[in-house]
C-alpha cells in the first residue's frame, strides 16, 4: 500500500513539477500507518504547511481518503505530526493563486489550515477532490444523525 501512495505522490510532482516537496517515501510509510482497515485512499498530494512561500521545509503529504482527510509530516530525526479531519469537523475549503504558486486554506471547527507552495495547476484537482469527498460523507453523517441508515 505505502509504495501505491508513494507511486501517486510521484504521478502529483510530475503533473505538478512547480509543487515543492520533500521526503515523499517517509511520508508515504505514516500514512499507511494511519489507514483504517476499510478505508481507501481517494487522492493524495504533498504541499508546504504554513501560510508563508518562504516556509519550504514544512513538507506535509495529504490523503483523501473515503472517510476522512489525514495530513502528514515525518520528521526528520524523531517522530511525526499527523492530523486527521472527519467530515463532521470540515467547514470550508478556500484556494488561492499567486504569480508563483497557489495555497489551499482548509478551515475546521478547530483551526485553520494553509497549505502552500502548490503549484497552481494542482489547485484546481486538490479543491475538487477534498470538496467531493468531504462533502459526500457529510451527507453520510447527517443521514446516521436523522436515523436514516441504510
């Protein structure tokens, strides 16, 4: 499993060769990690977390998976940072382009998230595949909240 996110992490820098991003392997293996049994990875991309251009050694990978969103950052030495966003937590999604680069701002019930140094053809996929996916499995928790299971 780690070498097919990896492998799609590699697809995303070669469409996007502007994206900057580093260790995608490491960040591949928490990832996989983190996956629960029936849980599928939709999408995945890697971006700078940080609202700042300058910030290029904050590389964070990012999966959509069917279930929920899970950013990732191995750290270098020790350890690493993982965040996982379930559809219930999701409020907004914002994308933004600038002359270089585009960032993706991810906006939960507990913080806001900015991704950046996107290359900005990648934008355009990245808002439409978190929206997708998170939008369709909030429609699966409100119908659990009414009852209305299948």
């Amino acid at each position: 499993m780690t070498e097919n996110i990896y492998n799609n992490l590699k697809n995303f820098k070669r469409r996007n060769p502007g994206t900057i991003c580093w260790r995608l392997k490491a960040h591949a293996k928490v990832i996989e990690r983190h996956l629960n049994p029936e849980e599928e990875v939709v999408y995945v991309f890697a971006a700078q977390k940080g609202l700042s251009s300058l910030e290029i050694f904050n590389t964070y990978v990012v999966a959509v998976t069917n279930k929920r969103l899970l950013l990732v950052q191995k750290r270098v030495i020790f350890g690493y940072l993982f965040i996982s966003i379930t559809p219930d937590m999701f409020n907004d999604l914002t994308v933004s382009t600038g002359i270089i680069w585009g960032k993706v701002i991810i906006d939960t019930i507990k913080e806001v998230i900015t991704l950046s140094n996107l290359s900005k053809k990648a934008v355009g996929e990245i808002e439409t595949a978190i929206t997708e996916t998170m939008m369709n499995e909030k429609k699966q928790y409100l119908k659990i909240e009414k009852g209305e299971q299948n």
